[in-house]
C-alpha cells in the first residue's frame, strides 16, 4: 500500500508514530525557512511540514497544486496559534523525512477549492474537466449521500420480502410517452433494441413468473429535453411491483419508506399527514382545479376556487360566454394583495395570457372599498355575494381567470406559484407529502398533432396498462374521457417524485383499452407479444410504481441542478463534454450494422 493512514485519519492519539500519506497538494505555503502543505484525498487534510535543513525541503519547494505526492514522517503536535478546530486532523501534523512525487498536473482550467469562484466558471468548463471538478468536497459528499441512499431503499426492501432483478438494458420500443434510444441490430440488418424507458414489461412479466415482490434500482432511457429536475438521456428509478395487490398496499409499502428517507436524508418536517400519517390523497380533478397543477406544492395553503355558478349569467361578457360555451371560472384569494402595485397586477395579467388566457380581472378590496373593473358589470349585490363566499376579506385582492378548463387550471396554477414566490411561502423546512389519483384513462389529442393525423379521437393520458375503474363495462359503456384509471403519482413540495397503477392483466380488457386509443389487435400483439402471451397462462393480479430516485434526493436537498448528482453529466444540450459525445462512428461501423446516413 502507498499509504499507512488516510489524510482525515490522524489525530493526538498518533503522536510520534511514522506514518505514510498519499494524496493531492490542496494548497502550499512558503515561508522560506519552512514550507507547508495541505495534503487532501477524499477523507480529509493532514497539514505537511518540511524546515530548510529537511533532506527533501528542496523538492518539496518544486511541489504545486494537485500535484499527487506520497510522504514518510513523523506526527507531530502543530504549534498552538496553528491548530485548526475545523479539522478532524487540526491538532496535528506530520513532519516529512521522506518525498516521492508520483505525479505531476498542469495549471488548472479553473480553482476547484473556491466555491465563491465556482460561479465565475462555465458549467461547459466545469463538464469538461469533470475530474477536476470531483475532487471538490461538495460533489464527493453528493456521490457519498447517494451511495447511502441507495443502501438504504435496498435494505427496505429486502427487509419486506422482496427480490432485486436486474432487467434487460437491450429491449423494445414501448409507448411510454417518450421518444426512445434506438440500437440498430448487427445480427438482424433493418431491425433495431430500444433501451428502455422504463422496465415496465419486464416487470409485470416477472410478476407473471410468481416472483411475488420485485423491486430494481433501474436505469431508464429517454430522448427528453432537460430541466432543472430531468436529467438528458438516462436516469435511475426505484422500480417496484407487487402481485396480488392493489393502489392500497402500493402506499402502505411505499409512503413508511418516503418519510424514513425524508427523516434521514434531508432537514424538512414533514406536514399534511392524515390522522392515521398516511399520506394525503387528492383526485386528479381536483388537484388542477384546486391547485392548478397535477404536482401541487402543498407547503402552503393558498387555493384555487370554483367559481362558475357565481359569476356565470352575471352580465359581464367574457365571463357569461365563456360560461355557456362550457369554459369554466376560478378564482384566487390573494392575502394582503390589495397593497400589491399596478405593476406587480400588470405582471400576473401577462403571465396569464403567456399561459394562454384572453386576460386575467383582478380585484382589490381595501378600507376604502373594492377597486376593480369588474364591479361596471356586475351587480354590487351580485359581487359582494361572490367575494363573501370565496371568502375574501379587507387587504386582499382577488385573481379571476376564465376559459376552458384545463387551460384556465394551469395558467392559475402557474400564478399561484408566482404570488408564492413573491409572498415568501416556499419553506423550504416542510416537506408536503401526497398522492394525486383518479387520473383520467384518455385524453383528447391535439389538433394536427401526430395522433390526430393518424385518426385518433383520444389517446392514452397516462400508463397506457393500467386498469380501468370499472373494468371492461366502462371501457364498453362509458365516454372514453370520462373513464378514470387506477393510476396514481407521487408528489412532493410541487414536484412528481413517482408514477404508478394497479396494472391491466387481462388480454380482452387490454385489447379494448388500446382499440379505444386508435391500436388494432394485431399492433398490440406486435408490440406486447411477450405481456399479451404471458397474460393468457394466468396473471395474478398486481400494481407498483417507480419512483425517480435523482429527482427525489434532489428536492430532499434542496440541490440547485440534478446534473451534479451524476458523477459523469451530460449537459443541458444532451453533451458529454468529457468523453465527446454523441461522436461520428467510422463508416465501417455503420457498414457492419447496415445502417446509411444521409
């Protein structure tokens, strides 16, 4: 071995003894007659010390930042001004009799010990040079927590019987919602593996198989764009499934796991637990309509109202014909907003339209009265009867939106959000804890969309192998928009942490759920054969769900970028700057898989 102790290893307790050390140069002081370094590895610094009369004091003055080096010396006590309480080994340090440089570095791209700096550099820079940026203590204790999260999810589930199985990276393309990774095939020239989204097939398979309990920490592939919480490319999910269960036991298993990690891997308190401290549930629909968002932050109370039946027929224009066109109304109680300034109201005014909404009326009540304009058009009766029952009171000022529904549910969602931010109610001590379920099954596409032009009506809103409420006779009976699925998200401060559903094990349910959705038989037997064959020798019935685990310690952390919790991040354009990738391959290679470019 080239050392006998780490660097954050040494203390009091080692005094005389002969030591070897190995690390990186983290800083060196020459004060001519004696020099000082600062030697660093990952487990902390043990300070150096050479006098001119040293046999290696002339080479050690050679020695420069990040230089690696291994040392022979002595532990000795550091002259008192010199102790440094701060550090594990700052009573300490060890006076070299021995140097050995074993490697040399060039000047550096950029400071790594300043964080204070860190800003001024590029995170291009930062990506490219990624193994200098490692060496910082923050990433290494973001790989390090990482490491014991991960320890921990597996020994939860081991510990409540379940089995770990790795699935298949090379596999098919699936309509999970996302554009997929394609591998071209050597062996089969014209035919291409997927990597997978998600293991979602293999998974209920496995069930299929009477593995009973399964659980993965998965990697996924998606050709996504990138956001703050989404990394490009490829991510790592908790992958979990149960057979002979339903939405139920997915929660008992899953919410005991979510408040041990909150307890243990982040600072926040949990809030909004439900008497028995389960987690709280709130209906899809009502969710976007209290909360205008399917995510919903849940760390503060302020709350989207329903409005129609006050305001429709109420002689303002906008409003009644909106209303009759089957458009809905909601409104906004905004606390001590009536002091807000003609250009704050004028900014929530924009966002809404950005968000799609014709306009956006806004009211003020005040010891003076209300100021609004809408109270030219509807009666003063009529209006306060309106602000009684939304409860608004003196020092408020109320938003009101109007248009179709799902729209006017996220342009208000994106104002609550905003009116938050500018009220100081992100707490970021609290953690808001709840399911989101009763998604709808279908969703009508888009106008000129690709589904649309294929002839599709509707299209899968969620999973499309989730069970429908109510079976096949809702599937046969009822709209398809008004058909709900046993589909449930798991959420968490404004953020999806999961998705999960009791899944479709039945080969005729699942036939008319994709026959609803535009798919013949014979496409779902191409794409599913391996489910749709398996479900004919008798599926137990079964749920799950994945949790995102980057994005889950992520916001427990409050961590500014997903992209630092990978070792080796692609950045936002999808790059990885280091290895120089996605790369032209040689024509060779593309001969072999039989694949041209043009």
């Amino acid at each position: 071995m080239l050392r006998t102790h780490t660097c954050g290893q040494l203390n009091k307790s080692n005094l005389s003894q002969i030591v070897e050390l190995s690390g990186w140069v983290a800083s060196y002081r020459n004060l001519g007659s004696l020099l000082f370094i600062d030697l660093r590895d990952k487990y902390g610094l043990t300070q150096l010390s050479w006098n001119d009369t040293d046999p290696s004091f002339a080479e050690a003055c050679k020695l420069r930042h990040e230089w690696v080096i291994k040392v022979k010396g002595v532990v000795a006590l550091r002259p008192e001004k010199m102790i440094n309480p701060k550090l594990a080994t700052g009573e300490i340090e060890v006076r070299v009799d021995n140097l050995e440089i074993l490697s040399v570095a060039e000047v550096l791209p950029f400071e790594i010990h300043n964080d204070d700096k860190l800003g001024e550099v590029s995170e291009s820079l930062r990506l490219k040079y990624r193994f200098l940026d490692l060496r910082r203590p923050k990433l290494q204790e973001m790989l390090a927590v990482k490491d014991r999260y991960f320890t921990q999810i597996r020994a939860y589930f081991h510990s409540h019987g379940f089995t770990e199985v790795q699935t298949p990276i090379l596999a098919n393309s699936s309509p999970e919602g996302a554009r997929d990774f394609l591998v071209p095939s050597r062996l089969y020239p014209g035919k291409f593996y997927a990597l997978p989204q998600a293991p979602q097939q293999f998974k209920q398979l496995l069930m299929v198989g009477g593995l009973d309990r399964y659980f993965q920490i998965a990697p996924c592939f998606r050709d996504e764009d990138t956001r703050v919480d989404r990394h490009y490319g490829e991510f790592y999910q908790l992958d979990m499934e149960m057979s002979f269960a339903g939405q139920d036991d997915v929660f008992g298993i899953m919410e005991p796991l979510m408040i041990e990690l909150t307890e243990k891997f982040s600072n926040k308190s949990i809030i909004n637990l439900e008497a028995d401290n389960s987690f709280r549930r709130l209906p899809w629909r009502e969710a976007m309509t209290r909360y205008g968002s399917d995510k919903p932050d849940l760390r503060f109370d302020l709350s989207i109202q329903a409005v129609t039946p006050l305001l429709a027929n109420s002689g303002f224009t906008v409003f009644d014909e909106i209303a009759a066109s089957g458009g809905a109304i909601h409104a906004l109680v905004v606390p001590t907003g009536a002091s807000f300034s003609r250009k704050v109201f004028d900014e929530l005014v924009e966002l809404a339209k950005k968000k799609g909404l014709a306009g956006l009326a806004y009211v003020q009540i005040t010891d003076e009265g209300i100021k609004s304009s809408l109270t030219k058009f509807i009666g003063e009766h009529k209006f306060q009867a309106f602000l009684d029952t939304i409860g608004a009171k003196s020092g408020d000022a109320v938003l009101v939106g109007a248009g179709p529904w799902l729209k006017l549910c996220g342009a208000m969602g994106t104002l609550r959000l905003d009116l938050a931010s500018r009220l100081n109610l992100l707490d970021n001590t609290k953690a808001a804890w709840c399911w989101i379920v009763d998604y709808p099954m279908y969703e009508a596409v888009e106008e000129g969309s690709l589904a649309a032009k294929q002839g599709k009506a509707v299209d899968f809103g969620h999973n499309p192998f989730s069970m429908p409420q109510g079976g096949l006779e809702a599937l046969i009976q009822k709209n398809p928009l008004e058909i709900l699925a046993y589909q449930y998200d798991l959420v968490l401060n404004g953020f999806e942490i999961s998705s999960g559903a009791v899944r479709n094990q039945n080969p005729e349910l699942m036939y008319k759920a994709f026959a609803i959705a535009g798919y013949s038989q014979e496409e779902v037997d191409q794409k599913f054969s391996g489910m749709i064959n398996a479900f004919r020798y008798g599926a137990p019935p079964h749920a799950g769900n994945a949790p995102g685990l980057d994005r889950l310690i992520m916001v427990l952390n409050d961590w500014d970028s997903i992209r630092d919790m990978y070792a080796f991040p692609k950045d936002g354009q999808g790059r990885d700057l280091l290895m120089d990738s996605p790369n032209e391959v040689s024509p060779e290679q593309l001969k072999e898989i039989g694949v041209n470019l043009k």
